[in-house]
C-alpha cells in the first residue's frame, strides 16, 4: 500500500462508514492532512417519534434529576430534537470529549467527564461521589436502543435511582455493490471507527483487505472491532476527530520509518 509523508495523508483514500456531524467533521481532517475522504455510512440513526425522550423533556427542564448521562453525540442530537432544556440544578455527565463538544455546540454545558477512560467503564471510576451508598440521587439516561446496561447497573449499585429512556434506534446500512467492489479491490488505505456498533457492520460486510489500516476513535470502538474480527491497528489517545486522524497519521507515519529502515 502506498506510504505516507510524515504528518500527512497526502495521496491516501481514507473510508468513513460514518455520516452525520461526525462523519463531516472527519472527512474535514482527513482533507485538511491532503488525504481523500470518501463517506459510506454503514449505519444509520433513527429517532423514533413520538420519543420515549420526550417524556422526560418537562423533567429535565424542572430539575426532576439530579443528573443526566450523555455516552454518545447521536444522543446530543436526539437532545436538541425534542427541545430538551436542562435546569441548572441538573448536572451533566459525559462519556469523552467528542460528546463533550457535541453538548458545547448544541449549548448545554458539561458538569463531569471521566479523564482516565472515556467509557461507561470509565465514566463508573471516576463518578462523583461514586464511592458513596444510600440515595446519593437520580439519573436519567437518554441512550441507544441497543445501549449496553454498564452504566445503568453500574450507577443503579451505588444507589443512583436511574431512568433510562431510548434516545435513538441504529439500525445497519448495507454497503451498494459499487462501494463493496471498490473496498474489496484495496481502494482504501485506511477505514475510520468510531463506535462498536460501527466496527461490527463494516466486519460483517467481509470485504475489508487486511492491508487497510484500521483505526478506533476510541477503546470501546476497538474492542468492538476486535471481538468482530478485525486487526485494529491504531486507537485514537482521545476520542474527538482529531483524535482519531491524529492516531491514524501516527501510525502511517512509524509503518514508513519502518519501511524505509
């Protein structure tokens, strides 16, 4: 495959199964480092109306809970479409720094965020007051219909009264034959992951050559994309768009001083 310049993707064709502000934002770095950014999204997100989220938006905004959790910008999105308004003695919990900024732009504010691991896992470690027991408060957590209860049963033993509430519905997007053919035939030096949910649609499409580069915005991603299969080659140290390309640049960067020693 072809090498790339240090600090570059110059000449390189970069695949992002990912639409939406996410998939915007990336295609934006890769051509801002000289690469080709091609979007085929392998999944898609639906929000369901009328939403079991909107249920809880009057709550939200009298300070029914004591907090929210956000775990993904989809969520951030589904947020902004049922008008939610938080009251200021709700405090907000996100999982990482590209839902962090996901609320930012979309005008909420952020309370905690864990430094450590941007997961439930890590999100659990570093809760505040997460060693506490008793009725320690309530949680509402706006999440995806196929949402791991990590966090939920992880919250709910140290005594959190939580909620949860579908905020949205992914659902798998088949590749077109066209976008198949070309992946197959190693038109791509490196394909984007930015969720689990991700990682398993573009395995079990079963065209991706090994030689492509694989790199997780995040561990949950490459742990996603393990368990399905695939070779992950480089994992994002933070889980924003740069981030990720950062990640990628390095890793295609160390395969060309390898190359060339």
């Amino acid at each position: 495959m072809t090498t790339v310049a240090h600090g570059s993707l110059a000449g390189l064709r970069i695949l992002i199964p990912r639409d939406g502000q996410l998939g915007d934002r990336l295609a934006a770095a890769v051509a801002k480092h000289g690469g080709e950014p091609v979007i085929a999204p392998v999944m898609e997100f639906r929000f369901p109306d009328p939403s079991p989220l909107s249920q809880h938006a009057t709550g939200l905004s009298a300070g029914k809970f004591d907090w929210v959790a956000v775990t993904s910008a989809t969520t951030v999105e589904a947020l902004v479409r049922n008008a939610v308004t938080l009251s200021p003695h709700t405090r907000v919990a996100v999982v990482g720094p590209a839902t962090s900024s996901a609320m930012s732009a979309a005008g909420f504010r952020v309370d905690f965020m864990p430094r450590a691991s941007f997961s439930a896992h890590g999100m659990l470690a570093e809760w505040p007051g997460a060693a506490s027991l008793g009725s320690p408060g309530s949680v509402l957590l706006p999440q995806s219909a196929i949402a791991e209860s990590t966090l939920a049963d992880g919250l709910a033993a140290r005594g959190f009264a939580v909620t949860t509430a579908t905020a949205y519905e992914p659902a798998v997007v088949a590749w077109s034959e066209t976008v198949r053919r070309r992946v197959a035939a190693g038109e791509f030096h490196a394909v984007l992951l930015t969720s689990a949910s991700v990682a398993r649609a573009v395995a079990a499409e079963r065209v991706l050559p090994s030689e492509a580069v694989v790199a997780c915005i995040g561990e949950s991603s490459a742990l996603g994309a393990r368990t399905a299969g695939l070779m992950v080659d480089a994992v994002a140290d933070v889980s924003t768009a740069d981030g990720l390309i950062a990640a990628l640049i390095t890793r295609l960067s160390s395969h060309r001083t390898k190359a060339s020693s």
